[in-house]
C-alpha cells in the first residue's frame, strides 16, 4: 500500500469511528431524558404481614458484623 491508500483507509475509519461516537451520544442523551412515571405492576407487588416473624427462623443466625453469639468481637 501506498502512503496514499493509509491515508484514505485511516480518513475512512475516522470517519466511521466519528458517527459511531455521535450514535452513541445520541443514544446516551436519549436514556438520560426522563419518562412519564409509571405506576407499579400489582402483580409484581408482595404483601408484608403485620404480624411477627416466628423466632425460631432465627434460632441459627448469628449476628451480622458482631461474629457468633458464643464468641466475642475482637
């Protein structure tokens, strides 16, 4: 190849490269614009008790960040 052809073939990936870049920046302004808020799917949403959990789900559990309850922190 010529100096000539390097040159053309490096123009031509610039050129591409540049609207790839301008595609995507388009893309990015358009997920940064914000939607219409939605309201919640009632078939996704999960009903919480009011009622207390039954202690012994936790009889096994230590305390998170304090270690097992037979051992001391250091």
């Amino acid at each position: 190849m010529s100096l000539n052809d390097d040159l053309a073939a490096v123009r031509r990936h610039l050129d591409e490269l540049t609207r790839k870049v301008e595609r995507l920046e388009q893309r990015a302004a358009a997920a940064r614009r914000p939607s219409a808020p939605t309201a919640p799917d009632p078939s996704r949403m999960v009903t919480v008790p009011d009622t207390p959990y039954d202690s012994t789900l936790w009889t096994d559990s230590d305390d998170e960040g304090l270690g097992a309850r037979d051992r001391r922190a250091p």
